[in-house]
C-alpha cells in the first residue's frame, strides 16, 4: 500500500478508471455479440447495430478506452461482415 498522499489518491483514481474503462468494453463486446447473432438472421437491423457498434468504437477510441487503430480495425471487419451478408441475401 502506498504511504504518500498523492499515490494513494492515484490508486483510487485509477480504480474509478478501469471501472469505467472495463464498462465500456464489455459494451462494445455485448453490441458485437448482438451484430453478430444479427447478422445470420435480419441484415437490416444487423445494419442499425452496426452503425451503433461504430459510434461505440469511435466513442471508446476518442476517450482512450481502445486505440483509434484497433477501432478502425474492428469497424472494417465488421463492415465486411456486413457488405457479405447483403450480398448473399439477394
């Protein structure tokens, strides 16, 4: 345990941090659990969580949670998915 006054305050921010940091990707993991289950059934609405999951990404990535490369990443995977699926629909 930490004995200066600054560190101690440091580990409970830190705590608050990784707190609001692991919330936030657990909901990026439960909206990609959501695109995916999705996609195999209705394309239409897999593209409305699809455009949600983007605004997540971006939104993690802005705050730091994720880095903008991984972000990226992650939306062009998904944006494949979905660009597949619309042509295997038709």
């Amino acid at each position: 345990m930490a004995n200066i006054k600054s560190a101690k305050k440091r580990i409970l921010i830190e705590r608050e941090r990784n707190v609001a940091n692991n919330s936030i990707k657990s909901e990026i993991k439960t909206y990609t659990k959501k695109f995916q289950a999705e996609l195999a059934v209705d394309v239409a609405k897999a593209e409305e969580l699809y455009r949600t999951l983007s605004a997540k990404l971006d939104s993690a990535a802005r705050e730091n949670v994720i880095h903008q490369n991984t972000a990226d990443r992650k939306k062009a995977h998904f944006a494949k998915l979905l660009d597949d699926a619309k042509k295997n629909s038709k």
